[in-house]
C-alpha cells in the first residue's frame, strides 16, 4: 500500500511537472511571436499614365474679316453671345454714297473675340465665332514620354475650374514634328529645354464646366490592367530561388488568434509608381498580406497589428 502511494505521488508529480513545462512554453511561444502590419489582398484597376497639359479650344473657329475701311457705326453683338448663321454682326458707313452694308455671321456658333469697335474703320479681323459644344484639347508632350503613347489611348482630362470631375478624352493626333521655338531663346542659357510635340484630344459631348481657353492636366492611359491583384512593391520578397513570393498570415485553425508567416509564389506583371500587379494560384480577396516580409520567414509565430489598408 505504501509502495503505490509512491507511485501515485510520482505520477502527479510528472503530471504537474509536463503540464507546468507546457503552460510555460505556450506562454514563451506567445511572447517571442513578431507584431507584424498586414493589409487584405484585394483587386484594382493598375494604370500607368504619361502627363501633359493643354488647352480648350473649339473644333470649329470662323475669322470674320474685312478690310473695306468703311466706318463701323453699330455693333450688334457683343463677346460670348450666340449667332445663328448669316445674323448681323456689325453695320458699315460708306460716306462716298451714304450707303450701308452689314457684316454677317458665316455659321452658327458663340462670339468669343471681336475686335470690331464702334466709330472704328473696318480693316483686319473683326469677329471669332466658335462652337462651344465641340471641343477638343490642343496640348503638348515631353520629347521623353512621345514613345509611350499613340494614336486613341484614353485620355483622363481635369482642370483646375472643374475641380475633381473628370473628363473621359481621346488621343486623336500627335505631331510628327516638334514644336517650334524662337531661335534666339534657344540659343540662350535656357538651351537645355527638351522638345515638345503637339497632341489633340478629342473630347465627348458632355464637357460641362470646361470654356474655350481652360488650362487642364492631361493624363494619357499608356498601359491598364482592370480587375488584378495588386500589392505594394515593399509586400514582395525574393526567395533564394530568385522566385517572387508573397508572405501572409496564415491562422492557427486550432488555435485561434495564433499566427504563422506563409509564403506564397507569384507572378508580377503591371508596375506603377506605388502598385505592381500580382497572380497565382493560391492568391484570394482578403488573405492577410504582411507589408513588411523583410524581416521574417516562412513559420514564424506573428500576432497581427491592426489592419491597414492599400
């Protein structure tokens, strides 16, 4: 009977012993696991995109004329207002016979300069009529950025009087020669100024907000990717195989609220500024991306920071 009370007494001591050893290494196990910041995996639309500036102006633009030297005596419109084809712009004097003739409107459109002045003779350009509904950007690129772009590539159009609203555009022309410059300030110390092409944007009929003469930024779409799994650059790491991968936060399924460092192969493709564009088999919206993998490895313990997004 005494001997098996020994025994007994042993037994619980063990118990107490392995017990106490595994509390106490769960608890070491939880203390030396790494904080990391993670950010869920989800798809966006990538665009690369080559910046210009430009200009509003008018598809359409009549220059009325007239160089009779008759006397301008009566105006009958006036800076921004709209004519109809063949409408009287302005009433000649010609005093050799007390006669009068009349300026007319050779098309529809929206007065946007008169030079005619009352009292004034008649001899140059008097009026500009334009159409205010067809519009389109004449602007300009940088001599480096001419290889990237081409013929119809969507244009993001802004300006600064249109606030946020953004106007969809279209690349309709790129100059085959570069934009002239005085030859004397190229001559100068500002020599170094790269060329300039000239572009055209066409714009849809919908241009709300915008007026002949706006300054607006240009962004043409050189490359776009809709619809991808993106991360950013500092997200990837380079494995010893020289194989892209991607580290997640993978869940403990027994024990929640426990984390290990997963890595995960991929594929890059489309690269902005900030983004590159990512594939692969094992890649689902909302895995845990750890944004920070430099300083870790596949099967280390991490507790999650709190979430940040992209």
């Amino acid at each position: 009977m005494k001997k098996r009370g020994i025994i007994l007494f042993i037994v619980l001591g063990v118990a107490i012993l392995v017990g106490g050893g595994a509390y106490v290494y769960a608890n070491s196990q939880t203390k030396s696991a790494i904080a990391v910041q993670t950010s869920p995996l989800s798809k966006a639309t990538l665009q690369n995109t080559v910046s210009a500036t430009g200009v509003v102006e008018s598809y359409t633009k009549d220059t009325v004329s007239d160089s009779s030297n008759l006397e301008i005596t009566k105006l009958y419109v006036s800076v921004g207002q709209s004519v109809a084809k063949n409408d009287w712009l302005c009433q000649l004097y010609d005093k050799s016979d007390e006669s009068y003739s009349y300026v007319k409107a050779p098309n529809s459109g929206t007065i946007t300069e008169m030079n005619a002045v009352k009292g004034n003779l008649a001899n140059g350009k008097l009026f500009t009529i334009e159409d205010t509904n067809d519009l389109k950007i004449r602007g300009k690129v940088k001599e480096a950025d001419l290889n990237h772009i081409y013929v119809n590539m969507p244009v993001i159009v802004k300006s600064d009087a249109t606030a946020d609203k953004v106007f969809p555009g279209n690349l309709t022309k790129i100059a085959p020669t570069a934009i002239k410059t005085d030859s004397s300030a190229t001559n100068s110390t500002n020599s170094n100024n790269k060329a300039e092409f000239e572009i055209e944007v066409d714009l849809p009929n919908d241009t709300t907000g915008l007026k002949i003469g706006m300054n607006t930024r240009l962004s043409i779409v050189s490359e776009e990717r809709a619809d991808v799994f993106c991360v950013p650059f500092d997200a990837l790491i380079i494995d010893a195989s020289g194989q892209s991968c991607l580290y997640i936060a993978k869940e403990n399924p027994v024990e929640q609220g426990s984390y290990t460092v997963e890595s995960i192969p991929v594929t890059t493709g489309l690269e902005t500024d900030s983004l590159v564009e990512i594939a692969g088999d094992q890649l689902t919206p909302g895995l845990a991306v750890i944004s920070q993998p430099q300083t870790i490895e596949p099967g280390t313990a991490v507790t999650l920071e709190t979430e940040v997004s992209k």
